[in-house]
C-alpha cells in the first residue's frame, strides 16, 4: 500500500476555536491509513471573504496517508461535520475547516476534488503555516517551493503566531 505526503490546511473561528483545530487533529489522526507528521504553529488570522467575522486561528498540518485525494477528501469534510461544523454560507464563520492544499505533487482538478487548494498562493493565512513546516516543497502547478510562493503572496491579511499548539 502507498503512502502518499499530503498537507491540510485547519481553520476556526467559532467558539472553542483551539479546540476545534486539536478535536480535527485528533480526528485526522484516527483515519484509516493516516499518520500526523508534523503540525505548524497557530496563527490568528483576518477573515478573508465574507465580513464582518471574527478572527481565525488556523494551522497546517503534515500527514502521511494511504488515502487518495478522492478517498481523503470525503473523509476530511465528514469530520468537519463530526466535530460540529454547522452548514452556513461560503466564506462565512465556521466552527472547523479542514482543506487539502498538497497531495504529494499531484494535481487533481475534477468536479469533486481540487488539489493543490485552487486559491493557496494568494493567502497568507495558509503560506505562513505552511511554510514553517515545508518551506522546500514544491507547488506542482506553478513549479515554486511554498518559500517562493509565500514571499510573492500579496494577500496583506494579518497573520500573527500564538502561543496555543496543535496536540492530537
């Protein structure tokens, strides 16, 4: 069985919002076939889309998997649900988000999967973490390692790393 480098992107800004990121990370790390390898710091972050809301914390976290981006992402978004996450607008606040930004340099583009994370190298909110964990590695649409990617970012939303840490 294969076992594919794929890194998610975590988002909160309801509630508990720590707690959400480490109820996902626990969650993540109980899926068939997936290891959590690393996680980013925790960041507070500007909404981005639909205001006013409040501020995110979001994280990155590096996995192993056995899963195919077709297998994985059911997976993520029906914890997304488990953990709580309400149904609301798009870009609205949100108990929980958990996206898939890389799959081990693979691109995916069909009606159920985008992969990498069409809009990843336009948000801070998601290079910075991102970058902290695998600054090296490299976008396989646009050939630039996330390093390159973040540097060029003109998204000027506020990105601040906090004390809290991802446990799982």
């Amino acid at each position: 069985m294969s076992s594919y480098r794929v890194f998610l992107g975590l988002g909160s800004n309801i509630g508990d919002r720590l707690g959400f990121l480490n109820r996902a990370a626990a969650e993540i790390s109980r899926l068939r076939g997936t290891t959590i390898v690393w996680a980013s710091s925790v960041y507070e972050t500007s909404p981005v889309g639909k205001e006013p809301q409040a501020s995110f914390l979001n994280a990155v976290l590096e996995v192993t998997t056995s899963l195919p981006p077709g297998e994985l992402l059911p997976e993520v978004k029906g914890l997304e649900q488990k953990i709580g996450r309400s149904p609301g607008e798009r870009w609205g606040p949100r108990e929980i988000d958990i996206d898939i930004l890389l799959y081990d340099g693979v691109v995916v583009r069909d009606a159920a999967v985008a992969v990498p994370h069409p809009e990843m190298e336009n948000r801070r909110f998601v290079l910075v973490p991102l970058r902290e964990i695998a600054p090296d590695v490299v976008h396989p649409v646009s050939g630039m390692t996330v390093e390159e990617l973040a540097r060029a970012c003109r998204d000027s939303g506020r990105v601040v790393r906090i004390q809290g840490r991802i446990q799982w």
